[in-house]
C-alpha cells in the first residue's frame, strides 16, 4: 500500500494514497463550489443589479427633461 504526503494545518502528514485522494477530492469540490457561487453572485449583479435601478420615465417627462 503506498503512501503520501499532505499537508493539514501547514504540517505534513503521511497518509495513505486512497485518504490523500479523498482529502485533495474534497479540497477541490470546496474550490469549485467557491468558484460557482463568486460566478453566479457577478452574474446576478450583472442581469439583476440594473433592474432595482429601473427609472420609468413617461414620454411627458421625456420631453420636459430635454
């Protein structure tokens, strides 16, 4: 059985090569996920942040306006 080496609090740890595996997968989904969730929040801003700021101006106060 082979072994590797992790680091777990800015220590390294020699552990087996199916929990170095398991231990990378999590840090990795918790990345991606990270990932989407910063994508998705610029997305929203993007689409939906003018939206709230939506002025309706009717074609009377278009004209007094210029």
């Amino acid at each position: 059985m082979s072994k590797e080496v992790i680091q777990v609090d800015g220590e390294d740890v020699v552990v087996r090569e199916d929990t170095a595996k398991a231990f990378r997968g999590v840090n990795w989904a918790l990345i991606s996920i990270a990932g989407f969730l910063v994508i998705m929040g610029i997305l929203f801003l993007i689409f939906f942040w003018p939206a709230f700021h939506n002025r309706v101006t009717t074609p009377a106060q278009n004209s007094i306006a210029r």
